[in-house]
C-alpha cells in the first residue's frame, strides 16, 4: 500500500511540472470586460464554426454588431465623462491657484473665528475681522494666504481692498433724498 501512495505521490507531481506557457497565462491580467478586438474574434469564430446546413441568420448578426458597436460607443462616453471630470479638477485647481496668487500685495478682509466657539445671538460662530496685506501664499494642501506674516484658509478671505460699509439708515436717507434732489434739479431744468 505504501507503494501504491507514492506511485500517486509521484504522478500528481507530473501534473505539475513548470510549463513556460503556462506561466505567462497566469501572469496576463485578467479582465472581466470585453473588447471590440474580443467581440470581433468572437464573431469570427462564430462564423467559422457555424453549421453550414443552417447559417447564421443575417439580422441576428446585424443585432450583435449594432449591440457591439452601442457598447463601444458608451464606453467612449464614459471614456470621455472621466476625461472631462480629471479636466474640470485641473482647471479648477488652476483657477484656485490663479486667484490666490493674484492676491499677492493686496489689502484683504480675513474674518476669524471665535476661538471658544461663542455664537451671537442668531446663533452662528461669532467673528472676528483683520484687515492686512497678503504676504504669501501656500499652494500645498488646501490653498491658504498669509496675511501680515499669519497663515489663513482662502475661504477665509471675505474682501479685497477697501470695501465701503453699509449702513441700513443711511442707505434709505440717500434713496430718499437722491429722489427730492432730481425733482428739484428737474424744476431747476424746466
């Protein structure tokens, strides 16, 4: 008996004796998806191997090849969807640099966040506002801006320059008096 379990020991070893073809197969990637050059060696074989008493039927054929070519044509889609999707990142990463950078030397408004995380009474993060000159900036990570020598997000930047601020009742006073002003420049006219 233990003559009969070697000799299967020593078959099943011939089994598996390195084959350099064999290896190479194992080695290719496997895909799950079909080419166009896949469907076409199919199609070939198919019409190869077909029975010649009974053909292949030509508007089945037809079918598989406008199914063939709709499934080319999504995938060039989706092709064309990543591309434009890696262009959009790209050009907004550009964008986002362009401005940060054109803001080097410039006065801007940075507004600061409570650091104890008080809220006002309408309940959002109290703030703080500096003005300073943009000093430098960092494009590595998220974009940031230094303002007077201090670090700070670029969505912290709430104005460029010298911005005029609004007063709810003077705005109505000059609505109201820039209205008499053209009625009497009016009169003064006629």
């Amino acid at each position: 008996m233990a003559v009969d379990a070697t000799s299967t020991l020593m078959s099943d070893a011939a089994k598996y004796i390195y084959d350099e073809a064999k290896a190479t197969q194992a080695a290719s990637t496997s895909s799950n998806t079909l080419t166009t050059d896949d469907y076409w060696k199919l199609m070939a074989a198919q019409l190869q191997y077909q029975d010649m008493s009974n053909p292949m039927d030509n508007s089945e054929m037809m079918n598989q090849m406008t199914q063939m070519s709709s499934m080319s044509a999504m995938s060039k889609l989706t092709e064309a969807v990543a591309n434009f999707s890696t262009v959009t990142n790209n050009l907004s990463t550009v964008t986002l640099t362009t401005y940060s950078t054109g803001l080097l030397g410039k006065e801007v408004t940075v507004a600061i966040p409570d650091p104890n995380g008080e809220k006002d009474k309408d309940g959002n993060v109290k703030m703080t506002y500096k003005k300073g000159t943009v000093t430098g900036v960092d494009l590595t990570g998220a974009t940031a801006v230094y303002v007077d020598g201090k670090k700070y997000e670029l969505s912290q930047v709430m104005s460029v320059g010298e911005v005029p601020e609004e007063n709810k009742d003077e705005n109505k006073e000059e609505e109201g008096g820039g209205s008499a002003g053209s009625t009497e420049a009016d009169k003064e006219t006629t």
